[in-house]
C-alpha cells in the first residue's frame, strides 16, 4: 500500500460517516466564477456576430443529465442556425431512447429563445427530426424584432438543488405559477400523500437497481469530473461542487477519489444512502407530464421544464430531477401503470423551500467548442 492509498483508506470511513453536509471554511474559488461568464469571450467563431454568441452562451446554460450538454449547433447564416444532439454526448445506458437527451435540447431552446428576446429577435424554431436519433434537431431563425424585458439574470443563477429543501408544501400560488409555465402539463404530490409515498419508494427502488447495474455505472464514472484539471480541461460533467460534496468531504473526494472509485460497492452504497435521506426532505414532488413521445412532444416538455425552473430561485424553491425511476423497465411499467395513455410523465421533480439559495456552480463548454459551421 503506498502512502496515497493509507491516507485514501484510512479516511474513507471519516468522510462516509460526515457524509456530504459537513461544512469546513474553504477559500477555494468555485471553477465556474473563474472560467465562465457572458463576458468572457474566448474565441467568437468569425460566423457569429455578438449577439449570436450571447445568446448561445445563454442557451449553454442548460441543465442535462450528467451535465454532458448533449448539443451542438450548425450555424447557416447569422440568423439561421440548426441545434443539433452530439452522438458523443448520448448516455445510452440509461437513456437508452435518447428521452432525456430531447428533454435537455429543449431546455437548451428555451434558454436561447428567452435570450434572443431580450437581445431583440424573435424566434421561429421549425423540428427538423424525424426520430430522437436523428444528428439535426431543430432549425431557429432569429427575426430582428422588439427587445422584450426579460430577465437574463434567471438563466444565469438557475441550478439544480439536492440538500436543505425543507419539508413544507408548496403555497398553491406557487404551483399555479409553476403550472402555467408548465402549460398545465404539471401535477403536485404533497409530501406525506400516498401517491409522495408512493414516488419516493418507485426512486429509492429504481436508484438502487441502477446503481447495481455496472455498464451504467461505467457510464457515470465517465462523466465525473473529480480533480479541477479534468473539469476544466473537458467543461462538463458532474464536479465534486456540482454533486453538492463540500466541506471536508468534498476536500477527500477530490484529493483521493477517482473514477474508478465509482465502480465499487461503498460508492454505490453511499449514493443509495443519500437517496433514501434525499426523498425524506422536500415538499414532494412535481411530474410534468407530455401528451405524445415524439421528439416534438419532448422538445416542447424540455421547454416547459425550463420555463418553470427559470422561475424557482425567486421562489427560493429548489428543484432536484430524479430520472431513474422512468429510466429503469421496471421503474417505467411501474409508472405506466399509474397514468392514462394520454398522459406521459417526463420529468419527476424533488423539490422543497430553502433557507438560502446556492450559487451556480455546475460548468459549461464555451460556445466555441459546440458550434460548428
Ligand atoms: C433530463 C434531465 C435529467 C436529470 N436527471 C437527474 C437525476 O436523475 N439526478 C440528479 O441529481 N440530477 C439530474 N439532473 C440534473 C443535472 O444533473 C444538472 O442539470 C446538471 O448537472 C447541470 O447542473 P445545473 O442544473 O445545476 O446547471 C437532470 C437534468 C435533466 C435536464
């Protein structure tokens, strides 16, 4: 045993009983304050003008699973642009019907629709795609029009929150506001109802197989960017800071852990653990439903999903995606049986109050490395 994997071993139980909340003062700066912001232009592609690159950027802002940004864009002309979904960014192993990957596609158009208004273009999105494998997804054209007062702040502080939600419901003001961004397409499980419950166990179970399942686990391990020089080399995937590990753990997990940490059982263990802590915190939970699973319904979901979202930090409510139960076969006939034909959950969201409102933190590629002419 050399004296990296003493140290490894000797403090893996402390830091598994400290579990993640555990709060040291650190005077590290977060990686996405250093690397990213709107005005930070690295390398405008010569086809954009300055608006174009803005709006991408903001559109960048989206959320996905596993951060693997599953985009590229095409640019025509200046005001003609196709969205496309990069094969490479794909997570097949639990998103085999490339569903999740739509769903980020579409939070991706809405962030850069709301961004063209406010820089003063309307936006025509005309789906490209025949099927959810197709490379061309979506074509946008941008239309000079009135700029619209839209408040670019929320693109930039939105984030996905996983710890302190409180176990309050939701006031019906604020799911009513949720529903019509929604357009409707939404349904709120009071925590402590039978069908919160119900959900809670359907995450827990569905967590659980998964993490048992070792193609995607080796598919997560890809996408965890313990050490700071791989998260900002590559831009993406899932940082200590953005898992929400901090404090001392946070300081073991990115001193001593490496991706193939990922593959054994205390990983897995520790993350089922967090899970079942997880789904006993919040307000319940919001589904939004579509009403058909071709890629126009999913692009329209990512959207809605987006629409809302954009909308939590002023309501200091987190929202925490958790995927897995409409990943796993089970978990989907599970679900299935529970909803009308018409009626088909996309998105099952753990959200909850908070005291305070984190930081965005999670990292995104420039706009340069996903554009291509
Ligand atoms: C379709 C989709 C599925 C997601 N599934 C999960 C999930 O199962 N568990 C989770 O903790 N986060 C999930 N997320 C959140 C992503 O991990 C998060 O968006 C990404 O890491 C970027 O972080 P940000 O949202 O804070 O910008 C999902 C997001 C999307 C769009």
């Amino acid at each position: 045993m050399d004296r990296r994997d003493f140290i490894k071993k000797s403090m893996a139980s402390v830091t598994l009983i400290a579990g993640s909340g555990m709060l040291l003062p650190s005077c590290k700066k977060d990686l996405r304050s250093e690397l990213m912001g709107i005005d930070r232009v690295q390398g405008k592609p010569a086809q954009l003008d300055n608006d174009g690159y803005k709006i991408l950027y903001y559109a960048s802002l989206a959320p996905s699973g596993h951060n693997s940004q599953p985009w590229f864009v095409k640019i025509i002309s200046k005001t003609q642009w196709v969205i496309g979904s990069d094969s490479d960014r794909w997570l097949l192993q639990v998103d085999g019907e490339n569903r999740e990957t739509m769903l980020a596609l579409g939070a991706f158009i809405e962030n850069l629709a709301q961004a063209a208004n406010a820089f003063g273009y309307a936006v025509e999105t005309t789906i490209i795609a025949k099927e959810r494998f197709d490379s061309d997804v979506v074509k946008i054209d941008l239309v000079k029009s009135k700029a619209l007062n839209i408040p670019l702040q929320r693109i930039l502080t939105r984030r996905t929150v996983r710890s302190h939600l409180l176990s309050k419901e939701l006031n019906a003001s604020d799911v009513n506001d949720f529903s019509k961004s929604a357009d409707g397409h939404l349904s709120y499980f009071p925590v402590g109802t039978e069908h919160a419950d119900f959900i809670n166990k359907a995450e827990v179970d569905n967590y659980t197989v998964q993490s048992e399942n070792k193609k995607a686990m080796e598919e997560l391990a890809l996408w965890i960017r313990f050490h700071d020089d791989k998260a900002r080399k590559f831009r993406d995937g899932l940082t200590v800071d953005g898992m929400e590990i901090s404090g001392f753990a946070g300081w073991y997990v990115s001193h001593f852990m490496d991706n193939k940490d990922v593959m054994t059982k205390a990983f897995s263990d520790k993350g089922i653990e967090k899970t079942k802590k997880q789904v006993t915190e919040g307000a319940g939970w919001l589904v939004i439903t579509s009403d058909g699973n071709r890629v126009k319904d999913l692009i329209e979901t990512g959207r809605r999903f987006q629409r809302m979202a954009l909308t939590a930090r002023e309501k200091m409510i987190a929202i925490h995606p958790m995927t897995q139960v409409l990943e796993e076969k089970n978990g989907q006939k599970h679900i299935k049986k529970e909803h009308e034909a018409g009626v088909i959950p996309q998105f099952m969201l753990r959200i909850g109050y908070l005291n305070k409102y984190p930081d965005s933190v999670s990292l995104r590629r420039p706009v340069e490395w996903f554009v291509r002419s």
